[in-house]
C-alpha cells in the first residue's frame, strides 16, 4: 500500500468513499473534527450516527488531528459541508508538501462568495502546492454504495491527469468513474440539482402524483442547464451523470436530505424544525439563497428556483407558489437561442 489518502469529513459520504478506498487496498486516513467519532470507528468499526448498523473496514482509521491525516498524502479529499470547505482548507494550508492532488466531494455554492467548491479551494490554497482540485460528482447515495449498490460517477478537473489518476483510485466492480473537463458544469449540476430535490420532496408531502414530479425535474433541468451555460459550462454536462443523473437520484429518494426537507415541509412542518431534526446539513436550503443572487447577477430566468427561495426565505405558502408557477405566461419549451458548444468558456 503505497498510496496515502486524506479523506476530510466522517459523515455518512466520506466515510462512505474512505472505506471503499481501503478495500482497494488503500492506506486511509479519516479526518474528522468530532475527537468521539475517533473510538467509535477506529475501535468498534462502526459510525453509527451517520451510517447505522454499516460494519467498517478493520483497517480503516480515523483521527481528529488533521496534520496526521494530510502527512505523507499523495491525494487529499475534502467531504466536508460545502460552507465549511474553506475552513477546513485554511487549517490544511500550511500542512501542504509534495504537491498533492487535491480533490473535493461537496456539492454546493459557498454562501456570501457565491463561490463553486473548487472556486475556494483555489483562492485559499497555494498556486503550485498541489495537483486539481478534481471534483467526484453524480448520483451518489452513500447508504447504497455501502451495500454495495453498483454507482457510476463524473471525476473532473482541468488537470486531466489528476481527474485520471483520481479515477483509477476509486474504480472497482461497484463503483466506476468517468472524466470530464466541465469543472463549472459539474459542480453546477452538483449543487443547483439540491434545491430542485427540496422542491421534489415538497410536491410529496403534499400529495402531488408522478406527473407532477416529472414536470418538476424536467423543467428544473432546463433551469439548471440554462444558468450553467449562461455561465460558460458546456451543455453536454447536464445530460450526462453528474447534471440528470444526479437530479433523479437526489429527487426520488428518501435517502435525499433535501427530499427529505422538502417533503417535511410539504406536510407542513416549519423549516427551523426541519433543519434542526435533520441531524446533517441539508446544502439545498443554503443553496437556493446563492442560486436566487446568481440568477439575478446573470440575468436568467429561473422561477422554479425562485419559488423554492420564495418558500425557504420569505415564508410563501408551497401552494401559491404553485399556482404562481403554473399561472406564468406560455412558452417554447427550448431556448433556440442557446447556442451549443463542446468546449467549456470556462472550468
């Protein structure tokens, strides 16, 4: 086991990946910043708060000190809440030697910056310290791929090498990867796709059928695809794993935190409470507001993200947004006036 890997965050999505990593026969280091978490996966194998009853590999080991986790990785891979991502990257900084690849497993936008993963992790870490950042995205819930459940996922960076030799790290039986370029498109459809699945789970608890769910999805696919290319990201993405891909998975599942939001708050159940009953970070609800100033700064069209603000930070009632929505002016279903391309402006 030559291979060191840093995974940074113990929650349910990297503990996930850091396990499988081992049973690749990877040398592992677990992060993370609960010292309780340490014991609890180092001695019982377990990490039951965030994946009851899944037995770890024995030869995964976490840690709570962070300088021990990054020495001597040649890949070090931040799943932590998007909106702790720079934090974390600060505290890693001055850790950095022998230019590593970093990479990230996040999918949101950073609050006030409106800022893409990637984007922070750029500004905090030193030009020239490491390799990437290479971004791993697409439809991904971990309590399936404990099971084993077989998962194909997008790895993009600009550093193609990077994103490759990311890939090979991670491919087994169960678990595949393909490369992208589109590091804009990827974490947009990473992150945009969450405040559609509040959306999704909300239709639930109200009683909306599955046409309702699908009209939701497609057209919240449109939206998405129209704010990344509007951007600069290539179309291509939003089509492929880590854009529809994604959006069905966290739309469709009780797995979904953010379906799961939504769907509470369908039934009438105030958003404090929700969030505070979660129990993990629901990155749509932080999202939505970062995609309703994005949306302005742009000047794009996005009403089904706009109504899903309108429900998270100024209390409109699900219903009226609803029949707001359903009320909006007649349209053409494509924008002809978008114009294709197989390069993205910018990654």
């Amino acid at each position: 086991m030559t291979d060191k890997i840093a995974v940074l965050g113990a929650g349910s999505w990297g503990t996930v990946l850091a396990n499988l990593l081992v049973e690749n026969g990877l040398n592992v280091a677990l992060w993370t910043h609960d010292q309780k978490q340490v014991p609890e996966i180092n001695e019982t194998h377990h990490n039951q708060h965030y994946l009851p009853d899944f037995v770890l590999h024995d030869d995964l080991r976490a840690t709570s000190d962070l300088a021990e986790a990054v020495a001597g990785a040649t890949v070090i891979l931040f799943v932590v809440p998007t909106n702790a991502i720079r934090s974390v990257a600060e505290q890693v900084k001055p850790l950095l030697q022998g230019q590593p690849i970093v990479a990230h497993a996040a999918k949101g936008l950073e609050l006030g910056t409106k800022l893409r993963v990637s984007e922070v992790l750029a500004a905090v870490l030193p030009v020239g310290a490491y390799r990437g950042p290479v971004v791993i995205s697409g439809p991904s819930h971990a309590e399936d791929v404990a099971t084993k459940d077989i998962t194909t996922l997008t790895v993009a960076s600009s550093d193609l090498a990077a994103a490759q030799a990311v890939q090979k790290l991670f491919m087994n039986d169960y678990f595949r990867l393909y490369t992208n370029t589109d590091v804009l498109g990827v974490e947009l459809g990473a992150a945009l796709k969450n405040v559609i699945a509040i959306g999704a789970g909300a239709l639930h608890g109200l009683g909306y059928g599955d046409n309702t769910k699908a009209a939701l999805m497609t057209r919240g696919l449109a939206e998405i695809t129209r704010l990344g290319t509007h951007m600069g990201a290539n179309p291509m993405t939003f089509i492929g794993l880590s854009g529809v891909g994604d959006l069905i998975v966290t739309c469709t599942s009780v797995h979904s935190r953010n379906w799961r939001a939504g769907n509470a708050l369908g039934q009438g159940k105030k958003l404090s409470d929700v969030l505070a009953n979660m129990g993990m970070v629901v990155e749509g609800v932080s999202t939505a507001k970062v995609v309703h100033e994005l949306a302005k700064d742009q000047g794009c069209d996005m009403p089904i993200s706009e109504g899903i603000y309108q429900v998270l930070y100024q209390g409109a009632p699900i219903k009226t947004v609803i029949t707001d929505l359903m009320a909006r002016e007649g349209k053409p279903e494509f924008d002809f006036g978008l114009t294709l391309q197989t390069t993205p402006k910018q990654v």
